[in-house]
C-alpha cells in the first residue's frame, strides 16, 4: 500500500480482485437477476473512504494515521453492506433468494482483506524467523477460520453474521469498531488453530 491513505491504488487491487469476481460471480450464478447499483464502483469507494476518515477522526489519536487492518476491512464490508450494490431485478426460477446477498458479498470481502493483511503483516514481521512465518501463513491458506458444527448453536455461522450485518445496517446500527472487533477475533482463532 502507498503512502497516502486511503489509498486508490489498493482499491483497484481490491476491486479487481475481489469484489468485481466476487460480483461476477453472483452475476453467473444468478443470470439477468442482478442489477448493479450506477457507478458501483466508484459508489464503494466514496463510501469506504468516508468510513475510514470518520474512523481516523473519532478513533485515533492521531486523524493523520492510518488505521489498523481489521478497521480497512470493516470500512469496505460496512460500505458494501450500506450501499447494497446488487438488487435482485427478476424472479429466480427454483432458486432460492438469500437474504443478505450483499451482505455475503461485504463478509466475502472482509475475510479477504483480513487474510491478505495478516500474511502481508507475518512476512513483514522482523522479529519472526523464516520457518515460524512459513507455519504461520499456512494456517491463513485455507482463509479466515469460522466457527463450524458444535461450535455454531444453530444456524450457519457465515449466514447468521450476514444477517446480523444486514440488520445492523438496517437499523442505522452497524459499528465499525464491533465489525473490526469481530474481524480480529476470527483471525486469532485462524492462527491459533
């Protein structure tokens, strides 16, 4: 990442590589039933940037720093999830509508973020010799670790985070500081297991 944050250079990587296949891949799965919102694109970073400086400005000490990666990946997943960039335009024949698609879309995101920002950071890290990193970012390639089975009450981690999101952001309630919370405690479970 550059020096100026936030950093449009990094948001063509993100967007190119994430959030454009990930949409595409929504697009395949369900032909001529999603409608993008006008200028998603830039619509996604308006809002992302906004969050981020709101964060450096209420958050941080300093406004002029730059804020820790989970706070990055909860400023795209909570923009993502405001915006709802993708709107079912047709009935789907035999399938069903998940409810929170774009919120699937921001989580998807999210834990992306996160997993290319932890391994950046262990191979970045000095104080860690070159064996101890490798066995560390392998704990990372499967991705972001989720609760499953017995561990989960009921439900399906990934979908009742996707609602909480959806209903987060619903309510005007959505707080980048729980989501980063939440973003960094599913990274400590992916590196400790």
């Amino acid at each position: 990442m550059g020096e100026m944050h936030p950093d449009r250079d990094s948001y063509e990587m993100i967007w190119d590589k994430v959030i454009r296949k990930e949409i595409d891949n929504y697009q395949s799965s369900y032909v001529n039933c999603i409608e993008l919102i006008p200028n998603v694109k830039e619509e996604i970073w308006k809002k992302y940037v906004s969050l981020n400086v709101y964060c450096k400005n209420n958050y941080m000490k300093s406004p002029e720093g730059k804020i820790d990666r989970h706070k990055v990946a909860a400023c795209y997943m909570i923009a993502i999830a405001m915006l709802r960039p993708m709107r079912f335009v047709q009935k789907i024949d035999n399938k069903e509508v998940p409810l929170a698609i774009n919120e699937m879309l921001a989580i998807t995101v999210g834990l992306s973020l996160v997993r290319a920002f932890a391994i950046a950071a262990i191979k970045e890290n000095d104080s860690i010799n070159k064996e101890d990193a490798d066995i560390l970012v392998a704990k990372f390639e499967d991705g972001i670790k989720i609760p499953e089975g017995n561990l989960v009450n009921h439900g399906v981690y990934l979908e009742n985070y996707a609602n909480e999101i959806y209903f987060a952001a619903s309510e005007g309630k959505i707080s980048v500081l729980s989501l980063a919370h939440e973003l960094y405690l599913l990274e400590v479970i992916t590196r400790i297991s």
